[in-house]
C-alpha cells in the first residue's frame, strides 16, 4: 500500500519535472526565435541602407561588441588603456576602410598597436606575454573581419548587397545546416572534447547546404538582374569553391571560439542576444569568412557582365 502510494507520488513528481523541463526549453526556443527575428531585421535594415553610413557604424558596433566581450572573457580589461586602445581601433577600424579617408587605416593601427606595447612595457610586471599576445590577436581578428564587410560592400557597385549576403550566408547557412543534418543522421563526432554536438556528417551536410545556397541564391539573382535589362553570367566553378571554402571556414571559426570557451570555463562570451549568448558567440563563424569572401572576390570573376 505505502509502495504503491510512493510510487504514485515519484511519478507524479517525475511528469512535474519533464513538465517544467519541456516548458524550459520551449521558453529558451521562444526567446532564440524571437531573438534572432530581430536580428534578422536589424540586418535586414543594414543592408537596405549599405550605401550609407549605416553599414560602416553598424560594422564598427559589432567590431566594438565583439572585441569588448572577448577582453572581458579573458581579463583583459583590467589594462584601462590597452583597452581603450583597442576599442577605439575596433570601432574606427570599419569607417576608414573606403575614400580619401582610407589613407590613415595604417595609422589607426600603429597608435592602437603602440598604445598597447607602451602599456606592456608599463607593466613589465603584471601584464603577462600572454595578455600582450592575446590583445594582438583580437585586435586582429575582430575589427579586421568587420571591416571587410565595408570593403567588400565597395568591390563591385552593382553586386554589392549580393556580396554582403553571399558573405554573411557562407558562414550562418553552413552552421545551420551541419546542425539539422548532424540531428538527423550524424553520429560519429567532429570534435567531441571541444563542441560534443558537431558531427563528421553534420559538418559534411554544411558544406552541401551552402553550395545548394550559394547557387540558388546566384540563379536568383541572375535572373532578376536579367529582368532588369542587365545581361550577366555566373562563374559557376567561383561559386561552388567558395561556398565550399566559406562552410570549412566557418567552422573552424567556431571551433576556435569554443575551444577558448572551455580554456576559460565559459559557456558564452556574453549575454547581450537572449537565447543565443554574445555578439561574438554569433560572429565567430564569420571572423575567417567575410575577409576570404572580400579576398576571393576582389581576385575572381564572381558575377561576369555579358
């Protein structure tokens, strides 16, 4: 009798807590969408007003964001004026990538770079190598990839929000796709010490769903600039290389970032985007891609006037 009632009340508590459960994380899938609904908007809005001043100041936010939450994760703020250096640089990095004002970009880069070797040779003594190290290479990174975006955004006049798109998608739609495809079939892991839930298939299963993207979205766009009396092919052989490229890219970029992550007993960078973590837990994948996009680009005939 008492058995029976104890067993009554554990399932009772049991349906409770996989009630609470299921509710939790329907909760966080909300949270995630809507999240990422605005950012697709915010986006959106960038790329309608990329011939603005909007995309350079938008760059230079993230680049700021980004940068700053990766100092934060690494104790690195607590050296005022390398940081502010560095900060500076990242937000003025994106707004003098094009015009007569492109010039003084290597200057940029020379005071924020002396600014934080005079602050380790301040301190000889608290600042270790391995911070010196770490804020080159955030600097580097971060503020780099944002402003290939400006730079890109200036290759071509007529192609450009193409670019922009075809950049940011090569990152984001390959990651979207190792996720669906590892969830369906993967089993064998990718990295199962440093992200357990990315597999061989998965990433496998991102490399194709980008190449499917990218020559879509350039059928699409080949005809609509067809509708519009501009004659134009397609170099199909650019458009499968760097689609390929970009999805191995990205990954890496993202397994990078989590491989720090777990150095530095973090589960994200920051909290700034509910449900999906950092800015930089959302750029991560874009840090190597945009500037091999912008690269590739400038050195290929990746849309071709007819």
């Amino acid at each position: 009798m008492i058995s029976d009632i104890c067993g009554r009340i554990a399932n009772c508590a049991t349906g409770l807590d996989w009630r609470r459960g299921t509710s939790r994380r329907n909760t966080h899938m909300v949270t995630r969408l809507i999240t990422a609904a605005i950012g697709v908007a915010v986006t959106l809005i960038v790329l309608f007003l990329h011939n603005t001043a909007v995309l350079p100041i938008a760059a230079g936010a993230i680049s700021v964001i980004a940068l700053y939450e990766y100092l934060r994760a690494n104790g690195l703020l607590r050296y005022h004026l390398s940081s502010a250096a560095a900060l500076i640089y990242a937000l003025g990095l994106p707004l003098v990538q094009v015009g007569i004002i492109a010039r003084y970009r290597s200057m940029l880069m020379v005071a924020a770079v002396s600014v934080v070797l005079y602050d380790y040779i301040r301190h000889k003594k608290k600042m270790p190598e391995k911070a010196f190290f770490c804020y080159l290479a955030g600097m580097f990174l971060i503020p780099t990839a944002m402003a290939a975006t400006v730079t890109l955004n200036n290759v071509h006049e007529q192609h450009s929000v193409a670019y922009l798109v075809l950049a940011l998608c090569g990152a984001w739609i390959s990651d979207t796709g190792a996720y669906f495809f590892g969830t369906l079939f993967g089993k064998t892991k990718l990295c199962p010490e440093i992200s357990p839930k990315k597999t061989v298939l998965g990433f496998a299963g991102g490399i194709a769903a980008n190449v499917v993207f990218f020559i879509g979205f350039c059928m699409g766009y080949s005809a609509y600039m067809k509708s519009k009396g501009i004659a134009m092919g397609v170099n199909w052989f650019a458009v499968i290389i760097i689609a390929m490229v970009c999805a191995v890219l990205g990954t890496l970029g993202d397994l990078a970032a989590s491989t720090m992550k777990r150095q530095l007993g973090i589960k994200d960078f920051g909290n700034i985007m509910p449900g999906h973590g950092g800015v930089l837990d959302r750029f991560d994948s874009v840090l190597l891609v945009v500037p091999f996009f912008t690269a590739y680009v400038q050195a290929t005939n990746f849309f071709e006037l007819a």
